[in-house]
C-alpha cells in the first residue's frame, strides 16, 4: 500500500511538468492546428535561463522562476512572429517542419553557443523530505505539485474569465468570424503563444530542480511525451491536456515500479493508441461529425 | 501501347544512363568515396520517401512512424544476410523484410487508419516507438547494443537498381487506376466515398506499399553501414524522411529526388562545419518553409511524355 502511494506522489509530480508542457501544446494547437514541435526545446531554454539567473545574478527560487515564465513568454510571442506567421496561410504541413526547424535551430544553437554537455542546476532549495506515515515527499515535489496546479487554475481564469481569454476561445472556434466582431488575431495568437511558453518556462526551471541536470537536448523526449499527453486527453482542450499529463505520468511511474522500466515508453504509446482507437478525439474530446 | 512504348524505352535508356554515368565518373576519380557514400545516402533517402510521399502526399495520410518500417527491414535483413552472406541472400533479405514490414503496416494500418489527420500522426509515431522499443529489448536483436559485423552487401549498384525499381512500382501504382482511387482518397474522402470507392481499403494498401518500401530502404541501409542499433531508428529519423518529402512538394516524387540529392549535398558542403552544420541545416530549413511553403517543386513531376509532346508541337507549329 505504501509504495502504492508513493508511487503515486512521484507520479503526480512528474505528471504535473507534462500537465504543464501539454498545456502549451493544446493551446497553440486549439487556436492555430499547429503541432508546435519546438514547444520541448522552449522548456529547455526555461530550464537554461533559471541556470543562468541563480548562478550569475544569485536569483533564488521564485525570482527565476517568475524570470524564466517572463522570458519564455517574450521568446515564444517571437518565435511565433518569426517563424510560424508568416506561414499563416500556408499548407499546415509546412507549419509543422517549419516547427521542426525552429526545434533543430534552438537545439543546436544552445548546443553551439553553450556546447552539449550536461550541466548541473544549482540548488536553491535545501532538500526536505517529509514522511507522512510509509511515503516520503521531498519539498521539491511538493513543489512542483503545488505550482504547477496553482499555475493551471491561473491560465483556466485567464481563458474561462478575461477578455483576451474570449478572444483566444473564439479564435480557436473560428478565426474568420472572430475577425469579423473585430477581434484581433495576430495579438490573441501571439497571447497564446506567450501564455503556453511561460508554463513551458516554469516547467523547465522544476525540472531542472528537480533532476538536478540540464542539457540542450533535454526538451526533445519530454516535448513528445507532452504532446501525446495533449492528443491522450484531448487536443485543444485545457483540462484534457491536464489528465493526459498526470495520467502519462503515472503509467509511466508505475511501470518503472512493477520492473518494466525498459518498457515505460512502450506502455505510454500503448495506451495513446487504445484510447485513441475507442475515444478517436481523447478522453476528453467530442467527435465532430463531418458534415458533406 | 505503341505510344507508351517509346516514354518507356525513354525512362529505360535515362537509367542505363545514368548508372554508366556514375560508374565512369567514379572510374575517373571524380567521385572520390566520400562522394559515393552520398550518393548511396541519397539514393537510400528517396527510397524511403518515395514509399512516405505515397503514403502522404497520395493517399492524404499523415504517418509519422516511417523509422518502425524501416527498423522492421533492416533488422530483417541484417538477421538473414549474416548467416547467408550472398546477395541472393541479400535478396531474400528485402523480400522477407519488406513481407515482414508490410505484414505489421497491415496488423497496425486496419485499426489506425481509421484516425484521421494529426491523431494518425501520433498513433503512428506510437507504433513506431513502439517497434523500436521491442527491438531495443528482444534477444535476437542484441537488444540496445544492435546488430554489427553485417556484411557489405547494398553496393552502390545494388542501391542504384532498388532506387530504380521503387521508384517504377510506385510510379506505375500512382498512374493506374488503383492510384487514381488512391488519390481520390485524398482530395474528398467522402466524395470518394460516395463514388463507389473503398477508402480504407486503399488507406491500408497506400500505406502497405509504403511500409514496404521503407524496408526496403531499412535493408538498403543495414548492409551498407554494417551496423544498426535500435537508436537509428526513433521519431528524429522519421521526421528526417518527412522533411524530404515536404520539402521536395508533397506529392512530387521528382519533388523527392530533388530535395533528397539537394539535402544530400548540402550535408555534404555543411560537414566541414562541424557544431555549426546543424544550425546552417535548421536554418535552411526555416527559411526554404517560410519562402515556398509547398517545397521545391509543388506537384510538378518531370514527365518524359509532357516533354515529347511540347516538342512535338513546337515541330508541328514549325511545319505550318
């Protein structure tokens, strides 16, 4: 029973950084249909800004990671005006290895300019760990947990209760008619792109505290892992993205516990394709009929 | 018949061509091995992508996982060729990973096929990864370590002949009335639908036919590098295929060539860079997506017909 719920506490936590990414992933998909590959490697740089503030500028915690969110944010709203815009109108295939590009280029660019070794993210934080009964929790996983569900409440107010929330709602319905009641798509775009890169930042500064490691490469397994948490939960919808990612989290904390951990991947990409052969659209999403 | 005839004595006498070609120009020094090992990159790059722009920019279906074919096929193979190490055994090695391969397309195509669009993308990533994790874990593949000690057998001839054939089989395929349903499958599914055609049943056959050339390719590449590992093989490779079918024009198989030679040579220009190539590479990418978003060619194919035709009637223009 113990290591049941001990398992489940590293599970949630690790599912709450994929909760986090997938965030990102679904968001940008729902408004622009775009598979943001280079979502992964904006995390990577996440994780490298809080590496560089806490050493160079002795940033603590909170300090590098509202930093890096603030960051991520600016350099996600640029990448979409650099790379994707301009491909607006464009076959959505093009979009998506322009994407590839975008997570090729960042991916050796910091490998060029910071080489690819893996560095070690300094501790800011003295480790705890609490025992409550058998199952041991450490600060950083309390942490993580409790952030990443603060930060997803924020972004559900954000869409549910702000005017750029509507926007960004109606934009992912239909973008023509959304123009047409004069909202403007380039800046709910844009929004979008800054929010969904922030959680990616916040998630990169965690994860770094948490694994302790970072390297430029860092962004590409989880990135995928996120997307496929997106697509389990349903692609375009916030609360879907947030079960795909606890979900793909514990499946894969509870296959590393039963001795499978060769097989954890397998057993993810597994369940995608059952779910997806049984609920086509996610575990949350609703079936369109197509209509001729 | 008689008319075809001649296109095709065209396309035959290209190819003949071109191998002599090659062949002297290597006799005479000026493909050095580096440039050998290109070429036979290249030609082993647009067998798989021809097999993937069937698959995508013919029958409209977005596959992510061609790596898993091509795993299937070059561990296949190399299993066969290093206790028959001839090239009959050679040959029996891309028949029985292209069987293989086209056998697992068909068990995971049935299902998945159904998903349209980017849900498809991701289950056949899935089933990619999935195959590469199966690899990375049975006994008979040598689990993470991979296969090495495979004998050279895919020679540049050899490659130069499958590129041929591959090429044929899916060009006659799209330009027969099978490829036209295939086709019809991806302008309007429903309008296909509603003509009498059987949409999953060319799905699976489109991405059969694929699946089996990506093994194809996969043995090609096992026999040549002498040494596959289960890490060859993952979702980095799949998108690499993708790139040249994109990049080329989705539905172009000139379009394949070109981009599958141009990405070819550039690699080979970029290798002096050392850390820097990649970023040159991604770079290039971006910039050739952003200013021609439907690749190099669009759908334009080169077609020998069209060309005789023009100069047919430029004569006949002449004559009047």
């Amino acid at each position: 029973m113990d290591t049941i719920l001990q398992q489940l506490v590293n599970g949630l936590s690790l599912g709450s950084i994929y909760a986090l990414l997938a965030l990102g992933y679904t968001m940008v998909y729902g408004i622009i249909k775009l598979i943001n590959f280079a979502h992964g490697d904006i995390y990577m740089v996440g994780a490298f800004w809080g590496y560089y503030v806490i050493n160079q500028l002795h940033f603590n915690f909170w300090l590098a990671l509202i930093s890096a969110m603030i960051f991520c944010g600016l350099f996600g709203v640029l990448v979409e005006w650099l790379a994707y815009r301009p491909l607006r109108n464009s076959p959505r295939i093009a979009a998506l290895i322009t994407a590839i590009g975008v997570s090729f280029l960042l991916e050796n660019g910091m490998a060029y300019l910071f080489t690819s070794n893996v560095r070690s993210f300094p501790q800011v934080m003295h480790v705890v760990r609490y025992h409550l009964g058998g199952v041991s929790i450490s600060n950083i996983q309390l942490l993580i947990l409790v952030v990443s569900i603060v930060l997803m409440v924020l972004l559900q107010l954000i869409v549910r209760k702000t005017k750029m929330g509507k926007a960004m709602r109606a934009v992912s319905v239909d973008p023509e008619a959304a123009q047409l009641i004069g909202i403007n798509i380039d800046h709910t775009i844009s929004f979008t792109f800054a929010l969904g890169s922030a959680l990616a930042g916040a998630a990169g500064v965690m994860i770094g505290l948490y694994y302790n490691s970072i390297d430029p490469l860092m962004g590409m397994t989880p990135g995928i892992k996120a997307f496929v948490a997106a697509v389990l939960g349903g692609i375009g919808l916030i609360p879907g993205a947030a079960i795909g990612g606890f979900v793909i989290g514990l499946l894969e904390t509870i296959m590393q516990a039963l001795g499978f951990s060769a097989f954890k991947d397998a057993a993810v990409y597994a369940v995608l394709i059952i779910i997806l052969l049984i609920k086509p659209a996610g575990i949350l999403g609703k079936k369109i009929k197509e209509k001729v | 018949m008689k008319k075809n005839l001649k296109y095709n004595l065209t396309w035959l006498v290209l190819m003949v061509v071109g191998f002599v070609l090659i062949n002297v120009l290597e006799f005479g020094g000026i493909i050095d091995a580096l440039g050998e090992q290109t070429l036979v990159t290249i030609g082993i790059n647009i067998i798989l992508a021809t097999g993937l722009n069937l698959i995508i920019g013919f029958s409209g279906q977005f596959s992510l996982g061609h790596a898993g074919f091509m795993a299937i096929g070059a561990y296949v193979c190399a299993l066969i060729t290093t206790s028959i190490a001839t090239p009959m055994g050679m040959v029996i090695g891309m028949i029985a990973g292209a069987a293989v391969s086209a056998l697992v397309a068909l068990i995971v195509g049935i299902p998945t096929l159904r998903l349209d669009g980017d849900y498809l993308a991701i289950a056949t990533m899935g089933v990619a990864e999935i195959i590469r994790i199966i690899l990375n874990n049975l006994k008979i593949t040598n689990g993470p370590a991979g296969l090495y000690n495979i004998p050279l057998l895919a020679t540049w001839p050899v490659v130069y002949i499958m590129v041929c054939l591959t090429t044929l089989l899916i060009v006659n395929l799209i330009h027969s009335r099978d490829g036209r349903a295939i086709m019809s499958v991806r302008e309007n599914e429903i309008a296909s639908e509603s003509m009498g055609v059987n949409t999953t049943k060319w799905k699976v056959i489109a991405f059969v036919v694929g699946a089996a050339t990506a093994a194809i390719g996969g043995a090609l590449h096992a026999n040549y590098i002498q040494t596959i590992a289960p890490t060859d093989f993952g979702i980095m490779n799949s998108i690499n295929i993708l790139i040249i079918v994109v990049l080329g024009g989705i539905g172009s198989i000139t379009g394949t060539f070109v981009a599958a030679a141009v990405l070819g040579v550039l690699d080979l220009v970029l290798q002096n860079f050392g850390t820097l190539r990649m970023v040159i590479y991604s770079l290039a990418l971006i910039l050739l997506m952003v200013f021609k978003p439907s690749g190099l060619l669009g759908t334009r194919e080169l077609s020998i017909r069209k060309i005789f035709n023009k100069f047919g009637h430029s004569k006949q223009k002449g004559d009047a």
